[in-house]
C-alpha cells in the first residue's frame, strides 16, 4: 500500500519515455521551428526512417520529409510542440527519477538521525513506518501533474 504512489509516478514516467523513444524511431530527439515558427522540423535519422516506411509498407518519402506544418494557429501551437520534443521530454523522466531518488536518500538521512537507520532502498519500499513514500511531500508534488489520470488518488494530493 505504502509504495503505490511510487509505482503510479514511475509508470508514468515510464510512459512518457516509451512516447518519446517511438518518436525517436521516425524522426531526431530535437525538434525546432522553421524561420515562420509556425512549422516543427525534425529530420528523420537517415536510412533508418527509409527502413521503417518500407517495413510498415509505407511511401518512402524520407528524402524529402522535413516537418510538420501546422495549418491552425501555427504560431501559437508550434512552439508547444518543439519545445516538448523527444529530447527534453527524455531528459525530464532522467531527472525526475533522479530527484524521487533523492528524495528517498533525504528521508533516509532523516531516519537515521531519528535513530531508525532505514537505507533509501527500504524507505522506498515502504520499510519504514515513519518514512512512507506515499506521504513524501515531494513525490506527491511530482505526481500533482497527474491529478486527472484515472489512477491518481486524491489522498496524494500535496496538501492533503
């Protein structure tokens, strides 16, 4: 019971890498605008994307595919889309894994001056009963993004 909030934030990070790697099959990790910023330009990573269209018996078009353009509000709605491009959102889920890790080594280094001496790993692990991950206050900011996902729990909520 103690941990599912962290198995709720790791599947989503989970998710979101998943997303951004099959994204990376057809096209570069970094998207940018073209001069109008009203166009998101990714380059497909040579004969890999040729591969790919031939395989999934697709036009090969890869000589020529250079962007997508965004007929509807492209100025407002393209910056979006290139700014979380494959790269970022990558580099996001590493840090975001990185700071639920630190995270647990703060509580550890807490417990131990309580006298408990539970390791990050236990703590993690719901081990301690007076470290529970369900009720770290940072994991519970990290999960606030999610709050409409049908597996968030209001409990998590930071405030709650």
């Amino acid at each position: 019971m103690s941990a599912d909030l962290m198995a709720f934030l790791k599947e989503r990070l989970d998710e979101a890498e998943l997303v951004a790697r099959r994204a990376c099959e057809y096209a570069e990790a970094e998207w940018r605008l073209d001069e109008d910023g009203e166009t998101v330009l990714w380059w497909p990573p040579e004969p890999r994307v040729a591969e790919k269209e031939r395989e999934h018996g697709l036009p090969v078009v890869s000589d020529r595919w250079r962007g997508q353009t965004i007929g509807s509000g492209g100025t407002r709605i393209a910056p979006h889309i290139a700014r979380w491009d494959p790269a970022r959102v990558l580099a996001e889920v590493e840090a975001k894994r990185e700071i639920m890790a630190e995270a647990f080594h703060h509580a550890a280094t807490i417990d131990s001056e309580w006298g408990c001496c539970h390791d990050a790993e236990e703590i993690e692990q719901g081990m301690c009963p007076d470290q529970r991950p369900d009720e770290l206050a940072l994991l519970r900011l990290l999960a606030r993004p999610y709050v409409g996902h049908p597996g968030y729990r209001p409990e998590w909520a930071s405030g709650a």
